[in-house]
C-alpha cells in the first residue's frame, strides 16, 4: 500500500509540487517583464549636442524617466553622416536598454553613397516620432535678400557658392540637390556633423548658406543676423511662416519631407518592444514634447506605431536610392 501524505499519495504531491513550481516560475517572468526598465536605459543621439536631434532626444529622455523611473542617459555619437551613431545601435546588445535616436539622413540616405556596416534588417523600429522639412539661411549682409533673388544670384557663379550639411549623402545632401536640379543652380557641399556644426559654420564665414533644421537657426533669424530663404517641404513651416516652401518657389515636386523616430537592434524581446513602443508613443504626446516639436522645430507629430515606421522608412529609402541614380551618387 503507498504511503499517503494529507489525502495524497507520494506521486501525487510530486506532481503538484512540480506544478507549484511552474506557476512560481511563472510569476517570476511576469515580475521581471513588469520591472522593465528595471535600470538605465541609453539613447544614443548620431548626433552633436545643439541640433534639434540632440534637443528633442533629451526632452524624450525627461519625459520618460519621470514615466519609467529609470534614468535615460542621451549618448551624443556624431561622425561619418551620422553613421557611427547608428552602427552603434545596430552592434549593441537586443535587451532593449540601447535605443537610438534616428533620422532619414544615416537610415535612408547615408547608405546610399556610404559603405556603412549595418541595413535596415539591423534595426528593431519604435516609433516614428515626426516628420519635418529642411531650412536654408545665409547671413544678414548676402547679397541676395530673397529666395527668388538668390537663386537668380547662384546662376551667375556655377559651383562657387558653398553650403553646409550633415554630410554626403545626408538628408540635408538629397534635400538640397532636389531644390537646385530644379531651380537651376549648382551650389558645392561642405560635411559637417550635423545642424549645430553647420549653423556655427555659417556664422564664422566658413559656408555661404545653411542647411539643415530649423532649429539652430531660429534664435539667430529672430537677431537679424541670419536670413531664412526657403523650407524644403511643400507647405510653409510652423515654426517660420514668412518662410516660403518649394511651391512657392514653383517647384513642389522638388519637396523632401524629413523624419525622426526612435530604433534600436534588432532581436529587442517582443514584450520589451511593446513596452518601449508605448512608452515612446506616450512621451511623443506630451504637451511637453509636442509643443516643441511643433512649435520650436515646426515639425508634425506622428507617434505611430513601430511597423508604420519601418513601413515608411523602407519606402524612403528605396525612394532616395531612386535620387541618387540620378545624380550620380553611389556607395563608396
């Protein structure tokens, strides 16, 4: 006859006994997946401090320390059109505490022209944050004081004019030749590494024209001491309505619209996704973030979802690998 323990035989308790277990360990789990960020989380900005990537980054990074309790630590990684930055992501390990703060320039268009060690299967997409155009300023005393007066002023002197940008092969590099195909003129590129580089750029005398977000240049647009000429999407900015877009320069079909969105490596667990993903969507939506966005940057909110972003950018990019067929551009 076998032993009986409380109403149970022997077998019987093992069975339950290992029953219990399995439920405790189920509980474990969830509490570890409730935990999440259960320490500091990274988020690597490809770009320098003082241009709106690094701005709206460490806004983001406010909002969801105060949401998540955890610390978000903004990691400036500027370099090689915002490549080495991306890379980094791309390389670092899938647990979702490395995030990266990206833009059309390094994802979609840097790729084109560069050799770069990642593709757009390296990522895990969060969320697309917003979508913008691009400024173009020159100092105060150019001679030109219109957007119409200085492309008239660029045909006289083919290839002199110099403009700043975050690169060959960056989003300001594609806006840019978009406009000047279509308005005539041939203007040379001088890289930097992004908006706050080029601004100072423009200021000390080193380039002729700006180009890059809106950002950088508003303080110095407010002061005189720079003067905006166009926007490169088809409506005016917010942030700048006395700006004209490309349909008032007659060229809409010239317009580049720009992005922001949050990523990070590919293989982040699929419950650590879903928490980022709403984490982000949420402090994209704040009154704190929108109102910079939209009002500072003049840029539109979208918050979407990860798979609308990584839809978008696909189609960015096989857009821009369409561009840079055309002027000449290739991996090098």
């Amino acid at each position: 006859m076998r032993q009986k323990l409380i109403g149970f035989s022997c077998p019987e308790v093992m069975i339950y006994v290992v029953m219990l277990l399995g439920i405790m360990g189920l509980g474990i789990t969830v509490n570890a997946q409730e935990k999440f960020p259960s320490r500091p989380v990274d988020l690597i900005v490809p770009a320098p401090p003082g241009g709106g990537t690094d701005v709206i980054s460490r806004l983001l990074a406010d909002v969801i320390e105060s949401s998540a309790g955890q610390k978000v630590i903004v990691v400036n990684k500027p370099g090689a059109s915002a490549t080495i930055g991306l890379a980094a992501v791309a390389q670092a390990k899938p647990d979702g505490y490395t995030l990266g703060n990206a833009w059309e320039g390094p994802l979609t268009a840097a790729p084109q022209v560069l050799k770069v060690s990642y593709t757009l299967d390296d990522f895990s997409y969060l969320t697309w944050i917003s979508k913008y155009g691009l400024l173009f300023c020159v100092r105060s005393e150019f001679p030109a004081r219109t957007a119409q007066e200085f492309f008239e002023y660029a045909r006289k002197q083919p290839g002199k004019l110099t403009y700043s940008s975050d690169g060959v092969g960056g989003g300001v590099h594609f806006a840019a030749e978009r406009v000047f195909q279509a308005m005539k003129v041939k203007l040379r590129i001088v890289p930097y590494g992004g908006a706050g580089d080029s601004i100072k750029a423009l200021l000390g005398g080193h380039v002729d024209v700006y180009g890059g977000t809106i950002t950088p240049a508003i303080p110095h647009i407010k002061a005189g001491v720079i003067r905006a000429l166009f926007v490169t999407t088809k409506e005016r900015a917010e942030a700048l309505p006395e700006v004209p877009g490309v349909s008032d320069l007659g060229c809409p079909e010239a317009e580049s619209v720009c992005f922001r969105g949050v990523i990070g490596p590919k293989g982040i667990p699929a419950d650590r996704l879903a928490i980022l993903e709403k984490m982000l969507q949420h402090a994209t939506q704040t009154p704190k973030v929108r109102e910079y966005l939209l009002k500072t940057l003049g840029e539109t909110v979208v918050a979407s979802t990860g798979k609308q972003f990584e839809e978008m950018v696909r189609k960015e990019f096989a857009s821009k690998e369409t561009t840079a067929k055309t002027i000449g551009l290739s991996p090098k």
